[in-house]
C-alpha cells in the first residue's frame, strides 16, 4: 500500500494556472450549444483511467486485488440538483488532482483560447484540444472531486466554483468510506442544466456518443436498480457485414472525440503471421494540434481488448491526423515504452497498415474525389512532409499530392505530365508565401509564353521537399527560382509574346556595369531565360538551395543565406539605360536588385537608402521632361 507524506497540509487553496481560469471564466459564461459534451468528456476521462487501471495491473496486479470491476456510474439526484459520474479506475492522489485538474500542461495553449473565443460554438475545439474535464463548468457552478489512486490508502477531495482557483483537502470519513478506488466527480447543476438529471437524457448522450466505451457505464437511478446503458463492446472485433454505417460514425467520435464525420473509414483484419483488428478514421476537418512540435500520433494501441498506449507510433508522423485502433492478439501485454519503439512485430504492424492507409487514400482519390479532396484541404500540408521524410513511399505520396497550378486547382502530377508541352522533359514549380504573389511572379513570364504549367507551393514544407533530388513519372521536378532555365525547344504560344523586336542591351557591358555597382551583394549576374517583360529577377545557384527555403531557413536562424544571382532581361528599357546612364548607372543597379527582393516578398536591405534612391531617379525623370 502506498499513501501520501505524512507533511501534506491538511486543506490548501491554490489559484488555477492563468490559462485555466481563462478557459473556465469561458465555460461559466458558456453560450455553446452542445452542452451535451460536457458528459462525454467526463466518461471519456473515466475509461482512460480504467484503461490505465488494466495496463499497470499486468505488472502490479495487487492494484485490482479487491475484485472489484472496472466500470463507470452515472447517478442523477433531482433532490440535490447533482449529478455523479464515477468510475473505479486508477485514481489520482494529490499532486495528481492538482496536476490534472489545475493546469493545461500543452503547447498552443493560448491560441486555443484566442480560438475558443472567437468560435461561435466551441464544442468541436473543446473536444479537439483535450480540455473536457473543464467543459463541465458549462453546466455546473460547483464541481466536488473525490479520487483514492489504485493501492492508496489515501484519498483527497478536489472543489472548485469555477473562480480563480480550488481547494484541495484530505476527503471527509464518509467521501473515503464510498470512494475504495478510482475519481468521483459530483457536478452541482446549474438551474438551466436540469435536464442532464433525466435518465432519457443520460442514455440519449451515452447511446450518441459513449456506447463503445470498452467498460460497462452504469445508469444509477434514483429508484431502481442501477442498469448498464452502453454496449461495451469492442465494434473493431466484429465483422463488417453486422455494422451500418451509423455504427462507423458513432465509433469514429466515440474512440477519436470528434465531432465531424469521417472522411474516411478503414476496417479490416490481418491474419496470417500475425493477427489484429485494424478500425481507422480520417477526419473531414483539422484538428487544433495538427502542427504541434511532438506530431503525436491518435492511433490508440490494444493487445487482446486491453488498452496499452495511446502514442505507439503505430503510423508515421506524417499520417498523425489518422484516429482509431489497433488491436494485436500477439503482442506482450507487458510491453513498456522502450519495447514499443523497438518491437520488431509492433514495426511489421506499422508498416503493413501505414501501406493499407495509403493504398485506401488512392482508392478514395479515384473512387470519391470529393472526400479525398477534404482530406487533402485539410492534411495535404502533413502528408507533403512524408514527400519529405519517407523515401520508400515517396512516389506514393506525389501521385496523392494535389496541387495549385498555372492551369487550375486540385491538380494531380499525373494530370500534368499527361499535358506537357511538346519537348518539355521537366516539372516546374515555384514555392513561395501566397498563391497571389506567385501568380504575379516574373519567374513565370517566360512559362506563360509557353503556356508551360507550374506548380505554385505555398506551404512552409514544400521548400524541405522540393529541396531533395524528385520525379515524377520519370520527369524531374526543377525550380523556376534556381538554376539555369532553357525554353529554347518548346514553341511559343505566339511569335511575338516575347517582345523580340526590341533591340538588347549590350549584354557584356550591361553586366559589367551592374556587378561595378553591387559587388558582393549578389554572386552573379546573369542575362534571363526566364524573363520576358519584367526588368530583373533573384535565384539560386543550380547546386544551392530555393531562394524560398534560403528565406525558411534565415528566419529559423538554422543557416546563412548564400548570396543570389540577379538575372536582367536585356530587352528591358531599364535593363538598356544603364550603359548610357553614367551617373544614374549605381541607382539603376540598384533598383533592380531591390525590385527583385521585393518581388520575391523580401525588403530591400537598406529600406532607407532604397526611397532615398528610388526618389533621386524619379526626380531626374521628371527634370528631365521638364527640361
């Protein structure tokens, strides 16, 4: 038996976190509709603790030495107003409680509660983020939690108004007597909240969102005896052809704790040298932590119906928007955290089905387009970073990649190589911020006269991907921000779109002129196969990095940009004046460098010097007009 130090003080107020008693000053003056939640949050909490109860019982089974049954009650009291949701899991002792229950220990925090706020009804971002003991205040003004941790002899009791903190306090003789293991919650109601002590009520919620909870929940009414109103069976186990579709989707918010539909549902079962029960989901719309630092992965780990971890990495990061369950019959019960990262068989797990996931994302791509292109709106930035990270799968990953281009929306690679122009052997693309500012981009002047497609990559990962040796169908992809661009071979849309009946510059003395004047601020200059009415334009060197990963990069403090190539048009009138503009010559470089960055989204190095200069060519221009 365990219990707490004899020098924990006999009764403590203690203020909630900052972020806590934000979110619970929203709770309290809560508007949201789906007030409903609030239970389904709290029997959630109460299967995890039982959950957590079996796994330490493989290794401590004295944990459970008393008999008793894991499982959850719900026990209205109109007298008292109250309504009861216990379970006899594995507990909390102090610290616990005040870990648990006063503070949110997550990155984001504060945009969450920035989104909280603006959000019409914020069921969906309460369920998402993690925070459902707190949706609670929703529909109680006082919340009393009794919990003695599983093998304690301990048992403390938790109180809170929902104001600026709580008490925390050993439990009265009576609580400790009622509460042999596990947490009990007692919500005293709001008189709005009434309702949520009627029993239709209970069970409608439970049936809606709670039925495949793998422990028995208990109704407790006031007359009566208690009865079990949830099904508590394991739906993953059973055979596809005893399922409806409804079944899928009260699964899919029950085991992930959404609120959307599925997307897409994935129910199956291997056999063969090994056997488990495979139930996943893709959800239609993005969950808040899509993009925290950990990439956590929502794929929940079950051996023979016993919960074993909620984070086994059963697929790659980059599939981290998929819930569900796994459920093996033969691993160990007693796996510990290095045995999952190391587990040979939990490894031929995930890369069978991390297969299957890919193969049923093709399938949705050709047979339900329109659900596929949910999936895509809302994780094609995730599922671009397995471009990145995942070789092996990398030419899987490009023919599901849709993509914004020069000819349209949702694009596939496929639908592009089929329409290469006649002696076109690359795929192009430019990366950038915004699909406005590539659109007006002058790198694709000379692409549009060809009517050459090019990809426009605007999420921050595509500078990684892009950034590694790619093809598609044999055709590499190539950056119009890098390297050396030759169009010579493909025809023109029309004769005279490139303006070919300007004279050029003096290429030679031109550059000369331009490098004289920038020195080192650029590495080359170079005449531009890329240009055909705008004056200049920045890239990178054939062996250096995109000019859009060069800035990722600055910003992160993560390398030293190299230094660019400015490329001029010759044909230019600008480009033209400068061998015959001596004193105007160093300004005129200059604007070009300059236009160039500001073309590309950056500022000009010297902001200042910039107007200064821009101000004297234009004062020259009008002087010279007047004169």
């Amino acid at each position: 038996m365990t219990s707490e130090t004899d020098t924990a003080p006999a009764a403590e107020s203690q203020p909630f976190q900052a972020e806590v008693a934000e979110l619970l000053h929203l709770m309290v003056h809560s508007v949201y509709s789906e007030t409903d939640i609030f239970l389904r949050e709290l029997i959630s909490n109460g299967s995890d603790a039982c959950d957590k109860l079996r796994y330490e019982a493989i290794a401590n089974p004295d944990l459970m030495a008393d008999g008793a049954p894991a499982e959850i009650r719900i026990a209205p009291d109109k007298k008292a107003g109250t309504l009861t949701v216990s379970d006899t899991g594995i507990g909390m002792d102090r610290q616990e409680l005040i870990d648990n229950l006063g503070t949110i220990a997550r990155s984001g925090t504060k945009s969450f509660l920035s989104r909280l706020t603006e959000a019409k009804d914020g069921a969906n971002l309460i369920g998402q983020f993690g925070v459902g003991f707190y949706a609670a205040f929703m529909v109680a003004d006082r919340i009393v939690v009794i919990s003695r941790r599983a093998g304690s002899d301990q048992v403390w009791s938790w109180s809170s108004s929902g104001g600026n903190g709580f008490e925390i306090a050993p439990a009265s003789e009576e609580d400790a007597g009622r509460v042999k293991r596990g947490t009990e919650i007692v919500l005293h109601l709001k008189p709005d909240a009434k309702k949520y002590l009627e029993s239709y009520e209970i069970e409608r919620i439970v049936g809606a969102y709670s039925d495949n909870i793998q422990f028995p929940i208990f109704l407790v009414p006031e007359e009566g005896e208690p009865r079990q109103i949830n099904s508590a069976s394991a739906l993953w186990q059973r055979p596809k052809s005893e399922l409806k579709p409804e079944d899928y989707v009260q699964a899919y918010k029950s085991i992930g704790g959404a609120f959307d539909e599925p997307a897409m549902t994935l129910h199956y079962r291997a056999e063969g040298r090994q056997s488990y029960a495979v139930l996943l989901f893709a959800p239609s719309t993005k969950p808040f932590d899509l993009f925290e630092p950990t990439r956590k992965g929502h794929v929940k780990l079950y051996v023979r119906r016993v919960f074993i971890a909620d984070d086994a990495e059963l697929l790659p990061p980059w599939l981290r928007f998929i819930r569900g369950v796994i459920d093996s019959e033969d691993l160990p019960l007693n796996l510990s955290r290095e045995m999952l990262q190391n587990n040979p068989q939990l490894a031929q797990i995930r890369k069978a089905v991390t297969g299957r996931v890919l193969g049923e994302l093709e399938s949705l791509s050709e047979k339900e387009p329109e659900s596929f292109a949910k999936i895509w709106d809302a994780f094609g930035p995730v599922l671009k970073e397995g471009i990145y990270e995942d070789f092996e799968r990398r030419e899987k990953l490009l023919a599901l990649a849709r993509f914004t281009t020069t000819a349209g929306e949702k694009r596939a690679l496929k639908q592009y190589v089929d329409d290469l122009k006649p002696n076109q052997t690359e795929i192009y693309y430019l990366v950038g911020d915004s699909i406005e500012r590539l659109k007006s981009n002058p790198k694709l002047e000379s692409a549009a006269a060809r009517g050459i497609e090019v990809l426009l990559l605007t999420d921050p990962v595509d500078a990684f991907w892009t950034s590694m040796p790619t093809e598609f169908g044999g055709k590499p992809l190539k950056s119009l921000s890098q390297g050396d661009i030759d169009f010579g071979l493909i025809p023109l849309l029309e004769e005279k779109s490139e303006d070919n009946e300007k004279p050029a510059a003096d290429e030679a003395a031109t550059i000369a002129a331009i490098k004289a004047a920038l020195g080192e601020r650029v590495s080359d200059v170079r005449a531009s196969q890329r240009l055909t009415t705008s004056a200049s334009c920045l890239v990178a060197g054939g062996f250096g990095r995109d000019r859009q990963l060069e800035r990722l990069l600055a910003q992160t403090s993560r390398g030293v940009g190299s230094k660019p190539i400015l490329e001029i048009n010759t044909r230019h009138p600008l480009v033209a004046a400068i061998t015959e503009a001596k004193d105007a010559a160093a300004d005129l470089s200059f604007l070009l460098l300059e236009q160039a960055q500001i073309l590309d989204g950056e500022l000009p190095e010297d902001p200042a010097a910039f107007a200064s200069r821009l101000n004297r060519l234009v004062l020259h221009g009008v002087s010279g007009q007047n004169g």
